[in-house]
C-alpha cells in the first residue's frame, strides 16, 4: 500500500486526478493531514509550495511572501527528514516551480522525485530526480473525441492571456486563414473558456499554438494538444536567444547575475525534459509561423506525434511504477 500524503488540499491541485491515474496500480490511502497522521511506510509526498511564492498582486510579491515560503519548505523538509529517520522510504510529486526560485536542496534526503518544470542541475545532482509533464486541466481528457485530422475545421488554435511574445504569436498566426483563438484576462480565468470548450476547440484543430508560460518555455498547451490529437507548436529557444537574455539591461537589472543558470535553463528546454526524439514542431520567432505550418505534412506528423505520445505516456507510468516498487522493495 502507499501513503500519499497531500502536503496541500487535494482540492488545490488540479493534478489529483492524473496522479492518481499514476498510480492505479498500487493500492492508495491517502492522507490529507499529515501532521496529525502517522504516514507509516511507503510514503509519497504531493506538495506545491509555488501557490505560496506566487500569491497576491504585484510585481515584488515573490519577495514579499518569500519568508512564508522559506518556513514551509523547512516544514516540509523536517517532515522528510522525520520519516527517514524513522527507518522509512519517501518519494516526493514536486509540483508547481515554473519560476525555478524554490530550493531542492532537500531532494537529498528523498528517495526519488518527479517534478514538474524540467531543472537541469536538479536532475544532474539527484540521479533519482526525473520530469513531470504539465498535465491538462481537469475535465479535458475525458471530452476529448478522436477526430481526424484532416476533418479538423480550424488550421490553428490558440486559448489564453496575451502577453509577452503571444502578441506577436497572434500577429503572424491572424496572417494564416482559418484560425481560431480566445483571450482571456488572468491566469483561470473565470471568464475564460471551461474544460468542455476548450476540448471542443482542439478535438477541431490542426495545429495548436504553445507559446511559453510566466518564465519557464513548459505549459499544459503541449500535453493538452496531444492529448487532443492535434500538433502542438512549440516555442522554443536556442543558444541565441540565450545570449540575448544574459545580455537584457532589464533583466540585469530585475534579477542581476547572481545565477546564470537563470539564463539558460530555457535554451534546449524541450530536448532535455522529453528526450531528442521529441516529435513536436519547435517555433523560435513567431515570423516563421505560416512557413513552419506549410512546411509540415499534417497527416503523417500527426500519426507520428500520436504514436509517440501513446508510447511515451506509456513508458513514463511504467517508469513511476517501477521506481515505486524498486523503492519500497529496499529495506533500510
């Protein structure tokens, strides 16, 4: 049996129901209160500590609420630490960090990880540290309907703020006829599209537009697209584009040059959280939009890309099945 011990309210994560699809093979009590709860062995942890960094308004509002944040990841890492010490194995689902300001200092005293938000220096410090796709929001997959491709209405599609280099998405994307987008004003907007329509618009596009999140290249766009069955665009950044962000004034100036990992941990992003082989069109100036699109054999990149997502969605449960296992298996 495994614990899973939900650092935060379940009902928080939008996650809930995908992890436990994670992990259907195993049999799971859960644990909603963990302070006050004897988690016993086999012990996974879910926590987002993001929420807490990122609440309220304002553009210093990481730095206001850092202090909240540092108590709560040294709670969470006594926790840890408490488990271990008691003789116990604990893995952790690390969710949320798409600034990648949060601390893995304690990932040393996990047994295995699986974060969203792919970070280079984790994965190489802690050989058990393995990436956590975005998944999509709850509701979408189960009003996804299996429609061809080439019975799709919209040639491209796209749901969400307009910010940063989606004004200049939108500008090419309007250039190229049939398209289709919605814009909201907030992240979940209440606004927005729901679940049910947002399927509908994908179940009836060819290609879906996945600009960048806040910081990280990384959004639910890419797993929501392939889930779908349409072929998600995906920004992307080279070495170029790394240099030119060391380089920016404005970012010297905002975040100075303390890290330059900070810098670089864009360049190359989907290569290294997926592997070489990922299948999915990677765009690095929006200009090239309706050539990249004419460019593409539709019916073939989507048979392909379908095949891949089959079987990397495969080989990742696979992946968490046996980690757990090989895990809780070892006596300390």
């Amino acid at each position: 049996m495994i614990n899973l011990i939900w650092w935060n309210d379940p009902s928080f994560f939008s996650e809930y129901e995908w992890i436990n699809s994670l992990l259907s093979g195993f049999e799971i009590n859960h644990i909603i209160d963990p302070e006050s709860a004897d988690c016993g062995e086999n012990a996974i942890i879910v926590a987002n500590l993001t929420e807490i960094l990122c609440g309220g308004q304002g553009s210093n509002r990481l730095l206001r609420n850092y202090g909240r944040y540092t108590k709560e990841r040294q709670r969470l890492h006594n926790y840890i630490r408490r488990i271990k010490n008691a003789g116990a194995k604990v893995g952790l689902f690390h969710i949320g960090d798409e600034f990648q300001i949060e601390s893995t200092d304690f990932y040393q005293d996990l047994d295995f990880v699986f974060r969203q938000y792919y970070k280079e220096e984790a994965h190489k410090r802690h050989r058990n540290c393995h990436y956590l796709p975005i998944n999509c929001m709850p509701g979408f997959s189960e009003k996804i309907i299996n429609k061809p491709i080439h019975e799709r209405e919209y040639v491209w599609s796209f749901a969400g703020q307009l910010k940063g280099s989606r004004y200049k998405m939108i500008k090419y994307a309007n250039s190229i006829p049939g398209g289709k987008y919605y814009t909201t004003d907030q992240f979940k907007d209440p606004n927005g599209i729901n679940a049910e329509e947002y399927a509908a618009l994908l179940n009836n596009t060819k290609f879906c537009l996945c600009p960048g999140g806040n910081y990280s290249l990384d959004s639910a766009r890419v797993f929501e697209s392939l889930e779908a069955g349409a072929i998600p665009i995906v920004e992307a950044r080279n070495f170029g584009h790394a240099l030119a962000a060391l380089f920016n004034p404005k970012l010297l100036v905002n975040h100075g040059i303390r890290d330059r990992r900070f810098w670089l941990r864009n360049y190359q992003y989907w290569e290294k959280a997926y592997s070489t082989d990922f299948p999915c069109p990677l765009i690095y100036d929006w200009k090239d939009l309706g050539s990249l699109i004419n460019s593409i054999d539709v019916e073939s990149s989507s048979e392909k890309m379908q095949l891949w997502w089959k079987e990397y969605k495969q080989s990742l449960t696979q992946l968490i099945q046996r980690t757990i296992e090989d895990t809780f298996s070892q006596k300390t």
